[in-house]
C-alpha cells in the first residue's frame, strides 16, 4: 500500500512505509487443487493436526510470522483457557516454544516445558491444557458416536 504526503503530492511521487519482507505462500490447504505447490511432510503434518484439534481449542493455526521451512514450522494455539501458545514442529517432534503467538523465545523459567518434546500435537496439549482434556474426551466421544450412527445408517440401508 502506497501513500502519499503533502509534500510529495505536489510532485506526484508517493512513498511506501517502511516494511518488514514477508513471503507469501499460497494456502496450505492446496491439496484439492492443481496447484504447484508442494508441501513438506511436516506441513502435512501442521495441517492435519491443526484440522483435527481445531474443535478442542479456542484458536489453532499455522504461522505466517514466523519461519516455515521444511524441517520447521510453528503453530499459535490459544486454549480453552484462553492461554496462547506458539508451538514448534520439527522431525523431533512438538515443543512449546513460547507462551506468546507468533514468538520462537520461551520463558526462561518454564524450561521443563520449554525444552521438552512431545511425539503428537494431542499429548503437547494434553499437557498444558487441562480442559482440552475435557473437550476432546468429550468431544471426541460425541463426534466417534455420530460417524457410528451414520455408519450403521448406511449399513442398515444396504441390507433393506
């Protein structure tokens, strides 16, 4: 976005603020399309674990702030407990990395969770969100029971 002052108006030449480079990537759930976009294993990964937990927490989603490589990503998670979270993903697996969105540099006096890694995003936030316990057992258990209903549903219109 350009704008221009009064100064320059008169000459007819605008000036842009000053910006930090962002790269823009197209949408990370291009995998409906025939986009030439190829994402990593552990985009896949985010994505997926983002789409699955999405019901159990407040909000959940990819960083565009921070670097996405394909041996590292970070995920801002804000918890039923409204406590925000941005969560690094990479081939060790899911670390807390700080309790800010968008922010790689933890708190130095939390390094028991800072500096350990979990194998799955569901045992991460099992861990630092009480209630997502809750949720998901719930949840989960509601959402299991109502694919089994639609299953037996279709079943059932088989053998008829």
């Amino acid at each position: 976005m350009t704008q221009q002052t009064n100064q320059d108006a008169s000459l007819g030449e605008t000036t842009t603020p000053p910006t930090t480079p962002v790269t823009v990537k197209k949408a990370a759930l291009c995998g409906t399309c025939d986009c030439d976009v190829e994402k990593s294993t552990l985009e896949e990964e985010a994505m997926a674990a983002v789409r699955e937990h999405a019901f159990a927490v407040n909000l959940i989603g990819v960083s565009e702030m921070l670097p996405r490589t394909p041996q590292l990503l970070f995920i801002n998670v804000t918890t039923a407990e409204n406590h925000t979270h941005c969560i690094e993903l990479t081939v060790k697996g899911w670390r807390v990395a700080s309790n800010r969105n968008d922010c790689m540099n933890g708190d130095f006096r939390q390094l028991q969770i800072h500096t350990k890694y979990f194998e799955t995003l569901h045992s991460l936030l099992d861990e630092i969100s009480p209630s997502y316990r809750k949720i998901f057992r719930s949840k989960f258990g509601a959402k299991l029971m109502s694919k089994l209903n639609i299953l037996q549903k279709e079943q059932n219109d088989k053998n008829e």
